[in-house]
C-alpha cells in the first residue's frame, strides 16, 4: 500500500478541499467544516465526494480519504494521520431523522477500525445541528465514553467554506486558532504506481 501526504495552506482551503465528482449528498452537508475545541491534532473535514446512502440516510466517512481531513503538521497529527490510514479509520453519520432538505438534524456515528465496528458501549459519538442553525452551519459533536463518561472529546462543527466555494465568518476565527500548514492524504492505493 503507498499513502502520500502532502502539506496544504488553510487560508486557501477552498481551492483544493472540493468536490471533485458529483454526489447525491445533501445540500446541508455541502462545505468544509471545522472541529473547534477538538483536542485530537485534526481540523477540518468535509463531506464532498461521499454518496449518499438516501434510503438508509447515512454516509460514511473515510478519515484516511484523500483531501477528506486536514491533520496537524506536528508528530501527533502526522501519528493520527498514519494511524487513521493504517487503520482504514472510518465513520459511518447515520440520521435518525428525516432526510428532506434542511431535515437533517441528529445523527449516531458508527466508527470502524480495520472494517470492525467498534462497539457503542466503548464510544457512543452523536452529531447533532444546533438549535440556531437552520442551515447546517454548526453542529455538536459528543462522545459517551463507556456508557457513562460524557464530554471527553465533544466539539462543534462550523461550516467554514459554502457550497459555493465562498468562505463563512467562521472561516477567519478557525484561521486565528489553528497552524498556518496542514497535512493532508494526497493520495492512497493499495498498489504502487
């Protein structure tokens, strides 16, 4: 297997975390979104080139896809990075509402390392849109540690870049707390080239 990561600017995230094939992803998952108060050295994520399972209103998220997550340039991001790969770190967001435009509202994420579930009673993450945000702006992500242990990890997702490329006013207050640089996976085969 051959993984390439590649440094990325975040003042120009727009230009190259994009979709790059159409999907039937909803509208309201369109964008790149930061994890702010994340305490693991990861930064953003976005959506764009996943399908959209509609009749089971889920997608799943690859942490080692290309150009789907930005990693700390430090020795713990480029750990979490490698890991995430090795690993085939993957979340599966799975709505428990309606999935009509602007209907997505709570969603359980299912985490998978190396194709296995990794069971609820272990970590029981949820992401849900904040009451104030019509739009899928910002999102509360929560974890339940062991059934019992709450807010160890939570942070909110904010939209920082639109649909349209353009950038939200979150954009500048995620520039004035992270690094300059992230890493990113540039590429990822299970064969050399």
């Amino acid at each position: 297997m051959t993984l390439k990561i590649e440094k990325k600017q975040f003042q120009n995230i727009a230009t190259w975390m994009k979709p790059v094939k159409e999907t039937n992803l909803p509208d309201i998952l369109k964008g790149v979104f930061f994890m702010d108060g994340n305490p693991l050295p990861d930064d953003c994520i976005t959506m764009y080139n996943l399908e959209w399972d509609a009749e089971n209103k889920a997608l799943s998220l690859p942490v080692f896809g290309e150009a789907q997550w930005t990693f700390h340039t430090s020795i713990g991001g480029r750990i979490l990075l490698i890991g995430s790969w090795l690993a085939r770190f993957t979340y599966t967001i799975q709505f428990e509402d309606e999935a009509e435009e602007g209907k997505l509202r709570r969603s359980q994420i299912i985490p998978f390392a190396f194709g296995i579930r990794i069971p609820k009673w272990i970590i029981n993450p949820t992401m849900c849109q904040e009451k104030d945000s019509e739009n899928g702006d910002t999102w509360a992500r929560t974890n339940i540690w062991f059934g019992i242990i709450p807010r160890i990890g939570n942070y909110t997702l904010r939209r920082i870049v639109n649909e349209d490329g353009s950038y939200t006013p979150a954009f500048k207050d995620m520039l004035s707390v992270v690094d300059e640089e992230c890493l990113i996976v540039a590429s990822s085969s299970s064969t050399d080239n």
